[in-house]
C-alpha cells in the first residue's frame, strides 16, 4: 500500500537515483517497498544501453508489486571541465595554476586545459574559480589570449576531467547540448515521466526543452534545476515556465555563498507552493550513509527541514546510486517524513494565490472534508489540474486519492505531494465514475463503511465542461 502504514500515511514523496548499487529487479523492488515513489536516472554516468535496461526493470517491477512509480532522466547538462592530466596535480596555497583554452600551451610549471573557450572572455581579474566541487579554489591573476593565470588558495589535488563552478560569472553555454538532446530523444523513446533540465539560467532555457518535447508530440513534465546565482535571479519566471522545479543543492551551494544555501532553499520552495508547482529538495540529504548504516544528526535535521517545508519530494543520490546501504536510505528518509508531517509544516500554502474556477472549487471541497471529517478527497483528472490543486493547498489531515484514465498522466502524479494515484474508466455520469472510485478505494481497505468522502470532479461530458463537488458515504 504505497505510501500508508498503520503508522499513517506519508505526504511527502521520496525519489531515489538508480546506479551500480540499485539497477537490479531485486533491489528495486525492495526500494519500492521501502518507500521510493520515484527513480532517478542521472545521464552524467548512465549509458543509453543502461537506461534501456533500468527503464525497463522499473516498469516491470512496479507493474508486478501494482505501485506506480514514476520514472526522472536526468540530464547532465552543460558542464565545464578540466582536462586530461597524464599525474594530477597537487597543489599548495600560493602556486600558479593556468587554465588554458583552445589548445593553448602554458609556459606555468602547472597548467591544466578547460573545455569551455570562452573562459577567458567571460572572467574578470579577480573572480573566484572553484574546481571538483568547491574543494580547490583559485584565485584569477592575469588574463592572457588563451589562458587564465591563477593563484591556488588551498590545498588539493587536481586529477582530469575535474568540473569547474564560476560563481556569478554569466557563461555563455548553450542551455541543451549535442548529449543532453540524445538523451532527451532517449527518454521519450522510452517514455520516461520527467525531464530534469541542469543549469537552468532563464525561463527560455525550459522553453528549448519543451520545444523538442512538443515538436515530438511527446508528453515528458519538465523539472528546472536551479544551480546557479542567475538562476536565483530569475527564478518566478522559471517557476512559471516549467512542470516543477529542484533546490539542486550540490552546485547552488558552490555557485552561492554557504550561509545563504538555507535561505535560497527556503525561498525557491516557499514561492512554488506559492505560485502551485511541485519542488524537489534534493542532494546531500543523507550523504554519510554512503559509507555508514546510519545518518548524522545534522542529516536528520536537514531532511526535518525540507519535509516541514512541506516540499513535494526529497531526493537521494550517491546514496542510493552508489552507496552501501540504499534501502536504508530510503527507509531512513521515510521515517523521518512520517514522523514530522505529524508535527505540522511552514503552512506556505496559505499564501497561495488560486484564482482560478478548479482550484477555488478544491479548495471549498477540502475545507468541506475538514469539517465533515472525511476518510478522503477523490479527484478525477485527465490532464493533472485537479490533483495539482489538491496538492497545492497541502491539506494535512484528509488523504487525497487521484483518479485518471490518462495512462500518461499516472505516473507523473507521483511527485505531486500527498497524491496517490489510480487509474480507472470514466463514465459520462458522474455519479457513476465516483462510486466507481470509492468502491475500488473500499476493495483496498482506504475508505471505511459509513465514513464519508468528498469528491471533486471536472469533466468534459458532450462537450461541455461540467464540474461538481459531491459528499458521498461509503456504503
């Protein structure tokens, strides 16, 4: 029974990235018990051939155990790199480094090339570049034709291939690259349920995304990562572009000053509650599980906060992906979510502007649920509003059930917070396509006899769009 225990039911969805650790049916299947709502797929490690393979375990696993689980790829990404290096380098505070582009040769004791060729023109003397996740930092000394000349600030070791940040520098790469549109062909070929678009600076970024989508007649959810300084700038415009939205906390907490990261997750996830999208806090979550059976308790705390954040979902990564003990993850992030729902949330839904006729009606129907005490709220959706604005307003005590007969549209459901979702027939009567969902809710021991339920349904019935809010008692 997905999401609900004896000890309640958990809102707050759990994704966890598919790797080495996780790809086979067997431990896919325990992380489906354990709580996973939705795998990962992280395009910057997984080949083609491998995600043939992981897609197709998933489906056949949920369909087995009758969970929905919906499926996220990934993309990498236009990543800046270091190059290849026949020893890596260490390096002391007070060395130079060259960074060099275009092929250009440095007459620097160390020097290492850089895949991007327009570094040279976007830096200014003086800027900050951080190298293998903010582990090395370089200061800029000197800008030459086809190379930066560098101070190392700390100690590290530079090996090849090595991703560079250039926190608040505007870089001029493309927002889709020649892989990441492969990829994207890959994902609908195989009809994954999300897209996760890296390095999202501007709406248009999503907007490119969503072409190749729409010119494929394909039905992929676009979620914008949010990892840079630009991207904090623009980030209601990016908010309304796209499906949903990540706090990709890896890079954001490179590209921004430390002590504000709490503070950015706390705004990007307050103004999409605000404005009614779905929002990802992902990275870092559990990271000492990698290695170790058990959290600290700064991770337990940081998972606390995004759940009473009232998020959508939280994410694993390495955790799950390569970690030694990913279904301990998963059952970890669980428990915590339970147990904190059941203290409340921030409440950022009571700022939430709905003006539109569907979300004002759900929301009539859940304070009706409130009052009446009801077992559920069921809402029937072919495109995905309903269940949206039900998940909106964060109800915490009435659980929510979706009902579709959008095959498509299933999975996707996933992310939506406190949703679960079925798939059934609609009938033109609504009264029929209603007691048609509280019988089946009955047969899975959801509703109770005599409880009562609040429906809510908007459909399209000859033509006509017909919408009703209708308080059923289960018989």
């Amino acid at each position: 029974m997905q999401n609900e225990t004896a000890g309640g039911i958990r809102r707050t969805k759990i994704i966890a990235t598919l790797g080495p650790s996780t790809d086979t049916a067997e431990v896919i299947e325990r992380l489906i018990l354990a709580g996973m709502d939705m795998a990962r797929i992280n395009m910057s490690h997984a080949t083609h051939e491998q995600v043939r393979r992981v897609v197709g375990k998933v489906r056949e696993v949920s369909a087995r155990l009758d969970r929905r689980v919906g499926i996220m790829m990934d993309l990498q990404g236009p990543a800046i790199r270091t190059g290849e290096l026949p020893l890596a380098l260490n390096l002391a505070p007070g060395q130079r480094i060259a960074l060099t582009v275009r092929g250009e040769k440095s007459e620097e004791v160390r020097s290492v090339d850089v895949n991007y060729d327009q570094l040279v023109d976007d830096i200014r003397i003086g800027d900050t570049v951080l190298i293998d996740n903010g582990t090395i930092r370089l200061h800029v000394l000197e800008k030459k034709r086809n190379q930066l000349v560098c101070e190392v600030l700390n100690e590290g070791t530079l090996g090849s291939r090595r991703h560079i940040n250039l926190p608040g520098v505007r870089v001029n790469l493309p927002a889709l690259t020649d892989k990441d549109i492969a990829d994207v062909e890959l994902g609908i070929e195989l009809g994954v349920d999300f897209i996760a678009m890296s390095f999202v600076r501007e709406a248009q970024d999503v907007m490119k995304l969503r072409g190749i989508i729409d010119y494929r007649k394909a039905w992929q959810k676009i979620v914008a990562k949010l990892e840079d300084q630009e991207g904090i700038r623009n980030l209601d415009e990016i908010i309304a572009a796209a499906d949903a939205v990540m706090v990709a906390r890896g890079d954001l907490g490179i590209e921004c000053p430390f002590e504000e990261l709490p503070i950015i997750q706390r705004r990007i996830v307050k103004r999409s509650i605000v404005l009614g999208k779905p929002v990802i806090v992902a990275t870092h979550m559990l990271e000492s599980m990698i290695q170790n059976p058990c959290p600290t308790r700064a991770e337990i705390t940081d998972v606390s906060n995004a759940v009473f954040e009232q998020a959508d979902a939280i994410m694993l990564s390495g955790e799950t992906s390569v970690g030694h003990h990913p279904v301990a993850c998963v059952e970890m992030m669980d428990r915590i979510a339970r147990r904190v729902e059941r203290s409340g949330g921030a409440n950022y839904a009571e700022l939430a502007k709905m003006d539109r006729l569907g979300a004002k009606m759900v929301k009539s129907a859940l304070v009706m649920a409130q009052e009446v005490r009801a077992d559920a709220v069921i809402v029937f959706t072919r495109a995905g509003w309903m269940a949206r604005n039900c998940a909106w307003l964060r109800p915490m005590h009435t659980p929510l059930y979706a009902f579709t007969d959008n095959p498509r549209l299933l999975n996707q459901l996933t992310l939506f917070w406190g949703i679960r979702p079925f798939q059934m027939p609609f009938s033109e009567d609504p009264a029929v396509t209603v007691a048609g969902a509280v019988a089946m809710l009955k047969e899975r021991r959801l509703v109770r006899t005599g409880g009562n339920v609040v429906a809510v349904t908007e459909m399209n019935i000859r033509g006509r769009l017909v919408r009703t809010v209708l308080l059923e008692t289960v018989e």
